[in-house]
C-alpha cells in the first residue's frame, strides 16, 4: 500500500511536467542472413538498430521545440548518434546536435533495395541544420559545423568544419534537388556537389542522381567515404538509377549504382529485391552483382518498425 501512495504522490508531481508534452517513442530492429560468392553464410544485424524518445512542446510565442533521443545499437557500440534539438516556427526549422547536413536532407532518391547497394553521395553529419520553405513545394537547408564537435555525445557522427547547402523542389509526383558541401578538415579545401531528379506515376518510381567530390591528399573520400582512391587530382564521380514498383504489400526494386574516378572505375552495382510488408513487419530478399570486384550476394532481411 505504501508503495502504491509512493507512486500515486510522484505521478502528481511529474503529471504536470508532461500535460502539455507530445512524447514519442520508436525504433526499428532486424537482421539480415546473407551469402556472398557462395561463400560461408554469415548474420548480422540492421545498420540502424534504434530507439529513439522524441518529445515536442509548443511555447507560449508559437515557437515549437522537439528534442530527440536516439540511442542507435550497430555491431561495434551504442551510441547517440542522431540526438538533437529542434525549433520551429515561422522562420523555418533549427536543428541543433546530430543532425543532417543539407546533402543528407535531400536526395538518396537511387537508394532503393532492401539491403546492398545504396548511393553514396549523401554528404555528411552536421552540428547545426535551417531549413526553410520560402514558396510551396521548395525547401532551402543550410548546414554548418564548427572547427572541432568533440562535446556532441558518446559517438556522434557529425563531421567538423563543414559547411553545405541544398535546395528541393516538388511539384506533382516529381522532385529535384540539388546540395553542395565544403570542408576544410584535411590539408585541402574540399568540394563536394550532388544533384537528383525522381518522378512517381501509378504505382512507378524512377530516379536519376550523380554526385562529384574533390580528393584531397587522403586516399578515401571525405564526404562518401570510399575506399580505394588515389592522390591523382581526380574526381571522385558517383552516379545511381533506380526504379520501384509498389502493388500492395509486395515491392519491387532495383538500382545500379557507379563511381570512377578518372578512367578507374572503383564500382558498379546492380542490385534487385522484393519487400513483403505486413504492416510493421517486413520480410525482403536481395540480391546483388558487383561486377568491379565479380561478387555475387544474396541476403534475407527481416525488420520490424514501430
């Protein structure tokens, strides 16, 4: 009884903290079997194993603020990756922490499949995101880091001494973007530029995007972080197709994703699935050619969302 009255007392005093507060929680979890060039089989889990406790609150100016809490379990640690601080209001949006940077706020329009492939010209983490939609159907984000983001969390991914910006535009069922990005973490002054187009119609999605990056004295990219380049002063080229068709609960997609740089071509990817959804839970099967390094894989994916 004692402990009943304990609990009763303490929900009166915490009741009052939440009566105005709009809290959320959610995450998603899944793991993948997969095979490749008919090797071992092996497991793992999802990239983004996550939880994430959001809480909004409108202020008494009009002013809204939602504060994230993203604990995000990969297969080294768990961290906070992706914990931030947002306001809004009739300015636009401010987003404080682990956030997006303005190429990873737009595109990614090629990454379609289930598991494998995936395009990497999607920029990098920022401490600090604007966005704002100054006419219908176009959005503007500028992002910024500072010279050093060493008190943003136990494992934050944002990258220092960044800064981009990006505009969107969607009219009926297509989109365009275009981002750029400039870092001067390494002994060079780095440029990073994407640009992507998507139209959707009866169940049909295609999508087109490339990306160029500048490689500096370092032999992986700064801003897509592949391996295998060389010092030569050439571009690092990227460019993805996509197409999904949806009927129901099934999904099918596939996407062909390549990057060069100079003559060398470092990849090029054709990769197929198909996704069943039941609801939260979903069910995909992947398969992947990776004809630069002649790899074949294959994997079963099962995830659950809530």
């Amino acid at each position: 009884m004692k402990k009943i009255i304990a609990a009763a007392v303490a929900t009166a005093f915490v009741a009052p903290a939440f009566a105005n507060e709009n809290i959320s929680i959610t995450g998603n979890i899944g793991y993948v079997i997969q095979n490749s060039d008919d090797t071992a089989t092996s497991t793992s889990n999802l990239d983004a194993n996550n939880i994430a406790i959001a809480s909004t609150h409108e202020l008494d100016n009009g002013l809204t603020v939602t504060g994230t809490f993203n604990v995000e379990s990969d297969q080294a640690a768990t961290n906070s990756d992706g914990t931030n601080l947002k306001i809004s209001g009739g300015f636009g949006s401010l987003t404080l922490g682990d956030t997006s940077g303005a190429a990873d706020a737009v595109g990614d329009y090629s990454d379609v499949a289930a598991w494998y492939g995936g395009f990497d010209g999607d920029g990098v983490d920022a401490f600090a995101l604007y966005s704002v939609s100054p006419v219908d159907g176009l959005t503007v984000n500028l992002s910024w880091s500072p010279d050093a983001n060493t008190n943003s969390g136990e494992g934050s991914g944002v990258d220092d001494n960044t800064v981009g910006y990006s505009l969107k535009y969607a009219i009926g069922g297509g989109e365009v973007y275009y981002a750029s990005e400039k870092t001067s973490e390494e002994t060079d002054e780095l440029q990073f530029t994407a640009a992507g187009v998507k139209y959707g119609f009866n169940g049909i999605t295609v999508a087109y995007e490339q990306a160029s990056e500048e490689v500096g004295t370092a032999t992986t990219a700064y801003f897509a972080g592949t391996t295998g380049l060389t010092a030569s002063g050439d571009d690092l080229d990227m460019t993805g197709v996509a197409i999904t068709y949806s009927m129901g609960d099934v999904t099918l997609a596939a996407e062909n994703q390549k990057q060069e740089q100079g003559s060398t071509e470092l990849e090029d990817t054709t990769t197929m699935s198909v996704t069943y959804s039941m609801g939260q839970l979903s069910v995909a099967v992947s398969v992947s050619e990776e004809d630069v390094a002649a790899t074949d894989s294959t994997a079963l994916k099962v995830a659950y969302s809530f």
